[in-house]
C-alpha cells in the first residue's frame, strides 16, 4: 500500500485522474480530433515493447554553465514567484537558445528548482524538435502506460476532457485529486529536468503545485536529518503498470524497482533533499511495514503541508515550465469544470540524469 493513501488500496488504486491509461475508442478519437487544437498530441498507444534502460554516462549541462548566466539573461527578465523556489523567466524564446544559453537554464533550474516561460512558440515546433530539445538535457524516458506521440516515446500526454462522469467515480472512493510524486523515479536514473509545455487548459483551474523537497529536508532537526540519511526507499512501478493492464491499458515495459536513498545529493548545487513521494515508493529498505508507513506518511505530510516552501503555477495559453525533478515533489489539481469545453491537455518531456547521490557517500 502506497504511503500517504487513505483507502484501501484494493477499492481505491493510487492513480493520476488528469491521464488516460487506455485508447480511446473509434468514434471517441474521431470527437477529440475535431475539436482539439492540437490533435497530433492527443494520447495514443503505440504497441511498442521498451527494453530496460541500460545505466549511461550524464554530464550534467548545468555543470558548464556561466555561474552569472550572462547569455540567458542578455535579453531576459526574472521575476521570482516565491522566495524559496519558482521563477519566471520573460522576454526570451526556447528556439533562440545556444547551447551556453541551454547550460545556463539548466543551473537556473537547478537553483530555483521550477522556472517559467511564458508566450513560448516551443508548443509549434513539432514532435521531433520538442524531443530533440529536451534530449540536450538528458537521455529521454519512455512511460510504460499512458499515451504518446507516435514515432515519438518520450512524449507522456497528460489529457483530461470533458468525462465528469469519471471524476465523480473517482472522488466516491478519493478525499482529493492531489497525488504527490516525483516523476518516474522507479527508474535507476531518474530524470532530472521535466519540461511541461501547455496545450490547451481551462479557464481557471488545473494548476501544478511544485513543493521544495531540499527546504523539506532542511526544516527537519539535526538529529531526523541524520537518520534519514542512513535510510533507502524501494521505488516501484509495480502498481502502476497493473492498474493499467486491470483496466484494458497497455504496459510496455516490465516493472521496475529500484532503491534510492531518502536523502539525496544535487550534483549542481551539492543541497541535499528528501526524495519520497505518494504513489511509487513500496517501503524502506529492511524496515517492517507499520514502521515504514509512519516514517513515509510523517515525511509525505511534511513535503505536502508546507505551503511557505511550495509554489502554485496557473497554466496560461503558450506557457512552458521547466522543473528540477530531483528536489521537488508536484502534484497535478483537477477542481475545474471538466463539462466545460476547455480540456486540460499538455504534454510531458523527462530528461534522466545521474543515479541519485546519497547524503552519506
């Protein structure tokens, strides 16, 4: 049973309301099409099987970077959200960067761990540039589940139309639609940078909540913060992948576990952060069940109820964010009028980086 849940989790899986874990059908696909403003990412499952990734080498970009960042910033302008993390970043476009431009906005994100790009064209360049670009930042990663673009699997489609019906199921058994998470960190190397890019969102609603898991770390006591650095997690997509097959989806790639330590290292900024999340991590390693349910719920409660160390972005039409996987947990909101005729549609670019860094090394 996944941390943080509060059913059982044999009458309410772990599972995120904003993705679709099956095909739609004919005459579905055809309604989507129609009034979709970007029809070639509506979510779509390709029958392809995905190997494991085998480990790599990664440099991480932001290592080359100009500490004073003067190529980004030549013609930009910066507006921080909130003192502890979140920044906006104007008056610059995705498709004019140089490499020491792409280096800089990696240690950018590194630092304030979400940026955000407004009046991007980033959203019309098309599959293979979009891919390509995310690839500067590391190897590209393949969910297993939900839809993609097709010829191209690093695209995760987040979609959510107009299926009230299948909210309100969800929220017979569910207390909130949050599900607090790192993405895919079930992986040996995990990504690093995330971008999401917007498609289409409702009016009001369907923002992203990004909480600072290194400020989480650094609110703990000396003494919790030393034991939490002796410990390890088992992240796993176990769950995932068999709540998708349950529900005729498609699983393309075997389930994956692997341990990762509770506290962990940034390779940029050497801060330490907590690295647990709501929906993949299976229990500490070498601990009883009961035990590690406490420690993990304790440390879930902790990243998800400290509103002065998180950040709140409202999606806005041609908006792009860039965020730091490894020191943030998100969660994803649906309190929007899903009758409405504006789907919450974006898609998601992971970049996999370095094996995660532990604090006792």
């Amino acid at each position: 049973m996944a941390p943080h849940s509060l059913e059982p989790a044999e009458e309410a899986p772990s599972y995120d309301i904003n993705l679709p874990y099956k095909p739609a059908s004919e005459n579905e696909q055809l309604k989507k099409e129609c009034v979709s403003k970007y029809p070639q990412y509506l979510p779509r499952w390709e029958p392809v099987f995905f190997p494991p990734c085998p480990e790599f080498d990664f440099m991480d970009p932001a290592l080359r970077a100009d500490k004073e960042k003067r190529t980004l910033l030549k013609d930009a302008q910066l507006k921080h959200i909130s003192p502890k993390m979140g920044t906006e970043l104007s008056g610059v476009q995705l498709s004019s960067m140089t490499d020491a431009a792409k280096d800089e906005l990696a240690l950018l994100v590194s630092e304030r761990k979400c940026v955000v790009l407004p009046d991007q064209d980033f959203a019309d360049w098309g599959p293979a540039g979009q891919q390509n670009f995310a690839a500067y930042f590391g190897k590209p990663n393949y969910q297993p589940v939900t839809g993609s673009v097709p010829g191209f699997p690093g695209f995760h489609i987040i979609y959510r139309d107009g299926n009230q019906a299948e909210i309100d199921k969800f929220f017979e058994h569910k207390l909130t639609s949050t599900l607090w998470h790192q993405d895919v960190s079930y992986e040996r190397q995990p990504p690093g940078y995330v971008i999401l890019c917007i498609l289409q969102a409702p009016e009001v609603g369907g923002d992203t909540v990004f909480a600072s898991t290194t400020e989480a770390y650094c609110r703990l006591s000396p003494g919790f913060q030393s034991m939490l650095e002796g410990l390890r997690a088992t992240h796993s997509s176990e769950k995932m992948c068999n709540f998708a097959k349950a529900n005729g989806g498609l699983c393309r790639k075997d389930p994956i576990r692997t341990s990762h330590p509770i506290v962990r290292v940034h390779p940029v900024t050497g801060e330490k952060a907590l690295f647990v999340n709501g929906e993949f991590i299976r229990g500490i390693d070498g601990w009883k069940g009961p035990e590690s349910d406490i420690l993990l719920n304790f440390l879930i409660d902790h990243i998800t109820k400290g509103h002065d160390f998180q950040v709140r972005l409202p999606w806005k039409p041609r908006s792009v964010v860039i965020f730091d996987n490894r020191t943030t947990c998100h969660t994803a909101t649906v309190d929007y009028d899903a009758r409405s005729d504006k789907d919450r549609h974006m898609f998601r670019l992971a970049s996999m980086a370095e094996v995660p860094i532990p604090a006792n090394k």
